[in-house]
C-alpha cells in the first residue's frame, strides 16, 4: 500500500470531522452532478432547440434512465459500503474480491436488462406515459432510448468503480473519471445536435460516446496501480460470503431508484389519464421533464454529502470507533438540513423558479413556461424537511442495517407518495394540481415516521460510546 493510501486510512479514523467531510463530500457531489447531468445537459440543448415534443419524449425515456441507474447503485453502493468496512478490519483479499464480483455483477447486467428493453421498447414508452402524447414525442423517446440502451454498461462500470475508488479515501479521483464523461458530453451535444443537425438522435450518440470515456478513466486508475485495492483478473467472479451482503446493503438505494422510476412513471402516466386531449398530455409531461432536470440540479449537494458521509460512517462502523460514528451522524444530519433548506429556497421563493424552469423551456413558448414554474413551487414546498430521512438511510446502508436502510428508503416512494399520485386527484377538481400535490403531503409524513428510529439508533450510539 502506498503511503497516501495509508494517510487516507488513518485520515478517516482521527481526521477533522468538518474538514473530512468537505474532503470526501464536495468530489462525491461534482462527480454524482456531473453524471446526472448527463440527462440535464441533453434537456438543456433539447428544450432550448428542439421543441416541446421533443422534451416530452425525453421525459418517457427518464423512468428507463432510472431503471438502469438503480441497478447501478444495486452493486455499486452496497460493494463500495462493505469496501469501507472491510478496510476498516484491515481485510484486503476480501477488498479484492470485492472488487472483482463488482464487474461481474455489472457485466451480468449488459447481458440481460438492455437486451430486454431494446426489443420491447413501444411497449416499456407506452408504460411510460406515451400512449397518450403526440406521435412526434413518441418519436423522438423511441429514437433516443434505442440509441443510448446499450451503453449503459460503460455508465455501469464507470460508476460502480468511481464509487469503489471513493470509499478507500480517492474521492478527487472518484470525481475524475466522471468529470471527464461529462465534458465529453458537453462538448458533443451542442456539436450533433446544431452542428450535424442531428437533433434528439445526435444528444443520444454524445451520450454514449461520453459514458465510454468515463469508464476508460475509471479503469486507468486500476490498471496503473493507483489505489489502494487492486484489480486482479483473476479475482473478477461470484463469491458467496460477500454476494448476500453486498447486495442486501444495495438492496435499499436500489429500492429508492427503482421506486424513483416508478413515481416518474405514475406521474407521467397520471397526467396522461387526466389530461383533456393529446397536446395537453404532452405539455404537462413536457412541464414533468422540467421538473426532474431541475431536482437533479438542486437535489445533487444532498446526495452529494451522503456519498462524503459514507465512508467515514462504514469506515470507523468496522473499526468500532463508535464515538466518532456517532460525531459523524449529527454534523450530516445538520449539513444534510441545511442543503435541503437551500433546495427549497431555490425552488420555491421567485424569481427562481422561473429562472430554472427558463433553462429547458425556449422563451418562445411562454405558456410552458409559466406552467413549469408553477409545477417546481407546488412539488418541492416541503423538501426542507426530508434531511433526516435522507441521512438516515445512508447511516444505516453505510453500517451494514439494509433493512432498517430499505424500510426509510420505501416510506416516502412507495408507501405514501405513489398512492396519493392516483388518490388525491379523486377528491380535487384540479387534478393536475393534485398530482403535484401529492409531493409536499408525502414529505411531511416520511420525516415524522423517520424521527424513531434516527433517536433511538442516535441514543445506542451514545451509551456505546460511554463504554
């Protein structure tokens, strides 16, 4: 092991709290930002070139997008936990193996949920809200989804060794070889789209070109030794003592994508159900695109402090360092509030939200515009308060609890948001207003079914720590 690597061990054991945190946190946050904004960049140049339908189509796709994305967390966050545990215990074959059954498990998934999508892909659109749009939307989700299904191995991979890289203290590095995918992208999309008048199809082939040198970065830093765990060849398989665990602890981020999927599949759909005619659906579905670019935009510092808070919690867990847990888990409760106050403010007080939703919408379509802002300030007037609930699944993913981490994750998607998407509009002569309605209620009654078991774990933290 390399000196540096045996500074960022030791680091993560008696290292600053604040400064530790910031350390880990802001390349977690630049490198998930930069690879959610893949889809961000791709809305961008869509909506300001390319119409509304276009936008509406690559809406439908977005469930899909998650869909994938949950299966990249399924392996990627529950190897990069055990990782950071078992650095802890000082148990480096198992960091190997580690390693190995990540690539496995993705190259697994290349060869059986792309396959299926891409040759069913009019039936997963239709499931997606798209029997109701108009047929240049439909279009325009079926050329982009068919182009870009396939490359998500290398989005996989770079993703899932970035998230390795990060949890044995490479967090700059982690942010790299994500950064690079998305300057790739960047600099592609205005290039096929304009330049090549390639339009939808040109943003999807800057996509794939962008995912395959993210991967390359990421396995440049394997192949030349500079971290901590190796990559053996040989160590690339299945192994059963780690496969259960790894997976359980990514069962509840992969529970949290899939159920993100499916809320963007029932608020699509809702509004398809409920919409008047054919261009009212794709205006409102157009509006729903808005409104998730912007959440990643604004959410991604959030998620960002998870990815720093990781490693320290999984980390000082294996070491039994049972003080400095708990020191940890009160700074990210208090930071992750405080973002999500931002994320609010942002989305909430004018003018902003018409100055983000004017990102993805042209100024010559004032009526989409106006309706897309309003839609941001309804759906995320309460995300202020969902801090604890997000902090307390990556504490309880982070120490090994996948269950308690799988129960937290479930509370706000699939236990009360999904339900109130399909009830509210029943009772309100709005229904529009009451899908988006459903958001904010659904956020209230997450945080106070959270408040139990954060105290009472936060409570077993201090007497151990008495010990």
């Amino acid at each position: 092991m390399s000196q540096s690597s045996s500074n960022n061990l030791e680091e993560l054991a008696s290292g600053k709290l604040g400064r530790l945190l910031l350390k880990y946190s802001w390349p977690a946050l630049v490198a998930m930002s930069l690879n959610a904004l893949y889809a961000v960049v791709d809305r961008f140049y869509i909506g300001q070139g390319c119409g509304e339908a276009a936008m509406a189509g690559l809406t439908l796709t977005f469930p899909v997008m998650m869909l994938f994305g949950a299966f990249g967390v399924f392996v990627g966050a529950g190897h990069a936990s055990v990782l950071s545990i078992k650095l802890g215990e000082n148990d480096f074959v198992s960091c190997e193996r580690i390693v190995g059954e990540l690539i496995a498990l993705k190259l697994l998934f290349f060869f059986v949920l792309p396959p299926l999508v891409f040759f069913n892909v009019d039936t997963v659109l239709n499931w997606c809200g798209g029997a109701k749009v108009s047929a240049e939307a439909f279009a325009a989700a079926r050329v982009y989804l068919k182009i870009v299904v396939f490359s998500h191995i290398f989005s996989h991979l770079a993703f899932g060794l970035s998230a390795l890289t990060r949890a044995e203290g490479g967090a700059v590095k982690s942010m790299m070889s994500l950064a690079v995918g998305f300057g790739v992208n960047l600099v592609l999309d205005p290039i096929f789209i304009f330049g090549f008048g390639m339009g939808i199809e040109g943003a999807a082939w800057a996509t794939v070109i962008a995912m395959a040198a993210s991967f390359l970065w990421a396995l440049r830093y394997y192949l030349n030794g500079g971290t901590v765990v190796l990559l053996r060849w040989w160590r690339i398989g299945f192994y059963r003592d780690l496969l259960w665990r790894t997976t359980a602890i990514g069962f509840a981020p992969f529970l949290q994508n899939l159920l993100g999927a499916a809320i963007n599949v029932s608020l699509a759909t809702a509004f398809a159900h409920w919409a008047a005619d054919e261009q009212t659906a794709t205006t409102q579905i157009a509006s729903l695109g808005v409104f998730q670019s912007v959440m990643i935009l604004t959410i991604m510092p959030v998620m960002g402090a998870q990815q720093g808070l990781q490693p320290i919690f999984g980390y000082n867990w294996g070491a039994r360092n049972y003080r400095r847990v708990k020191d940890t888990l009160v700074l990210g409760y208090w930071v992750t509030t405080a973002l999500c106050v931002l994320a609010c403010a942002v989305q909430v007080v004018p003018p902003f939200p018409r100055l983000l939703a004017s990102m993805f919408v042209a100024s010559d379509n004032p009526a989409l515009l106006g309706i897309a802002a309003h839609d941001l300030t309804v759906s995320n007037c309460m995300i202020w308060m969902i801090g604890i609930n997000v902090v307390a699944t990556t504490y309880f993913q982070s120490i090994g609890h996948p269950l308690t981490a799988v129960v937290l994750s479930t509370l706000r998607q699939g236990v009360i948001l999904i339900p109130c998407i399909w009830i509210l509009p029943h009772f309100m002569s709005d229904k529009t207003l009451a899908i988006w309605l459903a958001l904010p209620i659904s956020d209230i009654l997450c945080q106070l079914a959270t408040i139990p078991p954060f105290v009472l774990h936060a409570r077993f933290l201090s007497r151990v720590r008495s010990r």
